[in-house]
C-alpha cells in the first residue's frame, strides 16, 4: 500500500516517511505540488497527504487539478497548519477525505489513514523507541542554536533525545565552541540516528558564546523549511516547555524577536544564587538607562526570532563575547529606528528558570560589565552617524 506526502518542510516530510513505513506503507514525498503532480502518475499512490500554505501551486489548488482536470480519483488528507473554516470547507468541497489540522500526533494521523486505507497486508518490526512520548508534527518548524562550551557534566542528552523525538518540526543545531572536555564525543552520539533532526557544529578554538550562537544562527538560516530561528542554553535552565511559550508567541503576534524573561513572579520558579541576582538587576537598570532598551531582563538565554530579521542581525560579528543580547536590540534599532524596533520586540515571563552548576561567565565579567557595555553603546553611536 502506497502514499504520497506533499509538503514543503522536510522535517514533515521525514517524519511521515519514518513513522509511516513502521506501519508498512511504502512512502514517497515531494516538496512541492509539481513535483507532486508528477509523483502521481508514476508512483500511483493509494492516499496522498497534502499541505496548503506551498510556495507556488497550493495544496488546495493539487487537489482541484488532481480531481477536476486530471480526473483522478485517489483518496487526498490535507494536512495543514492553515485552520481557517473557510479553508476547511472548500478543502471538503473539492473532495478531500479528511483534514488534519497541525499540530497533530502521528498516532492520529496514522489512526485517521487507517480508517480511509486500511492496514498494509504486511507489517514490518517496529523499533522500540526511545522515549514514550507522542510524536507531533508541529505547525511550523523551528531551529534551536545550542552553544556549548566544556558541558559533558551539565548537558542532559535524555533530555533533548526525549523533546527531538517528540516535537518533529524541530531542528536542534549545537555549536561545540572549542571544548577541551567530552563535548564533542557527546553531541556526536546525541546526533547519531537523528542526523535529520540534530547537527553539531565544531569551532577549533574557544570564540565565546556570542560567535557560538552567530555560527549557528547563520548555518541555520540556511535552511529554507525554517520558520524560526533562536538559542537556547544547554543546560537547559530555561526548559523546552517555556520555549515552546516564546515560539507561540511569535507565531501568534506580530514581533520580531521574542524574549525569555526571568522575571521573579508568583507562580514561577526563578532561582539564581544572591550575588548573581544583584548583578542581573544592576546590569538590567544600567541597560535600560544607557542604552534607552524599556526591558526588564535583556540577558536571558532563551530567545525566538522570526527568519526574516536573523541574516540582519547576526551577519557581522559581535563587539562583546556576552553582551551580544543587547548588541542584537541594538541593531535592529539601527536598522528600523528606536520606537519601530521597540514594538518589534516582546518580553515573555517565564514560569522556571534554574541557574545550574557554575556559571562561564565568571564575577570578574560581571565588573567588566560596564566597560563592555560603553564599548557596545560607543560603536553603535558611531555606526548610527555613519548611516545618517
């Protein structure tokens, strides 16, 4: 029994591919509806899975060629993030089967293509996998720049094994920034048999968090099926639950960055030693005063940004090692001016932030912070008269 998938995200693709000749379906896909039309003929295919949001020849637009002018009659599932009734309903005229909307459960989705199919006669041996939690193909698809520098003790592979395997519009991009320990040999075995989900970047050199993050930002922005792009820290202080927060926000809003705030609050659970939440408050007063930046925790390490701005931002290299948070607001103040960029950035709560382990920015670069911080305001000063 065969089906064909239509989408333009690979990670979809990938995951349909997988999950469904578990099953026993035998699978081909397409990135697009061309190349989908042409599949038809040749691979004749017992279901088709669809999206609608495709550059070029929407989903909506295949089926209409398929059943209309083409003639075909092959069972067609939609499967889209686009969940407006209007959509729906002209989905349901043109003859579709059903429509899925995303984010959905490969057990569902299996479930709703066994009704309309049935089961293949023959059933291959599943795999156990890793961990038992469902496996969801997001609406849209997000990558996640992880720097890394000496985490062999901090870094919980179970952890990001557990979220890749259960969020599969996910691409989790770790930067082994010059480590001296086991890092390396880690990400490489976390990446092993989830190449389409995980890649690990090497840098020969220890460059600091700022070039860390940057590399990955840019190797990531390659990547065309990407909605959005951000980091995250890899001890996971900021947990993937609250990332999940950022990446509803910006999917749902109207921003260009969305930022993690630790912001201590009833219901949350915040926890830094004492030292290091004097320092947090006074460079976050400093930064709003200097810098004229109205927010309330700049610093944090979990942050989402739509794809259009991260080239804008993250091309030319960062003044600071760690203040590279502040220099990114800065530039899209550059670029769009102060009052528009300011409405293009939001400050999310989080519910849990724990600080782990010992820290590799150290209370001596916590003194120096003023000094990096006039260095910052001092070269985009200079640049803002350059452009005027």
């Amino acid at each position: 029994m065969k089906i064909l998938a239509i989408d333009d995200q690979k990670l979809v693709l990938m995951s349909l591919d997988k999950h469904l000749s578990s099953l026993g379906f035998k699978v081909k896909y397409a990135t697009n509806a061309r190349k989908g039309l042409a599949l038809v003929a040749s691979f004749n295919p017992d279901l088709i899975i669809v999206d609608v949001n495709m550059e070029g020849v929407s989903g909506l637009e295949f089926v209409q060629d398929l059943k209309f002018k083409k003639k075909i009659d092959i069972p067609v599932v939609v499967m889209s993030g686009n969940t407006s009734q209007k959509c729906i309903v002209k989905a349901f005229d043109l003859g579709v089967q059903d429509y899925i909307k995303k984010p959905v459960s490969l057990d569902e989705l299996s479930a709703r293509i066994i009704r309309i199919v049935g089961l293949p006669k023959v059933q291959p041996t599943q795999k156990p996998r890793t961990s038992d939690a469902p496996q969801v193909i997001s609406k849209k698809c997000v990558g996640i720049v992880i720097p890394c520098y000496n985490e062999a003790t901090r870094l919980s592979s179970p952890s990001f094994i557990k979220f890749i395997e259960g969020n599969l519009g996910y691409h989790l991009c770790f930067v082994n920034d010059g480590s001296t320990d086991g890092t390396a040999m880690l990400l490489e075995d976390l990446k092993k048999g989830r190449e389409n989900h995980v890649s690990v970047i090497h840098l020969k050199k220890n460059k600091g968090k700022a070039s860390a993050v940057r590399k990955g930002m840019l190797n990531l922005i390659q990547d065309s099926q990407l909605d959005y792009i951000g980091y995250l820290d890899a001890d996971l202080s900021t947990d993937f639950s609250d990332f999940e927060g950022l990446v509803h926000s910006i999917s749902t809003m109207n921003y260009k960055i969305v930022s993690g705030s630790r912001i201590d609050r009833i219901g949350a659970q915040i926890s830094k030693d004492t030292l290091r939440r004097f320092f947090s408050k006074l460079d976050n007063f400093v930064i709003r005063k200097i810098l004229g930046m109205n927010f309330k925790d700049t610093q944090c390490g979990a942050k989402i940004l739509d794809k259009s701005v991260v080239r804008l931002l993250f091309e030319k290299p960062f003044v600071s090692k760690w203040l590279f948070d502040v220099e990114i607001f800065k530039r899209l103040q550059t670029i769009y001016g102060r009052k528009n960029a300011n409405l293009m950035i939001c400050e999310v709560p989080l519910k849990r932030w724990i600080h782990k382990g010992e820290s590799k920015l150290s209370y001596r670069d916590s003194a120096n912070f003023f000094l990096q911080l006039l260095r910052i305001a001092n070269h985009y000063n200079i640049e803002n008269k350059m452009v005027l």
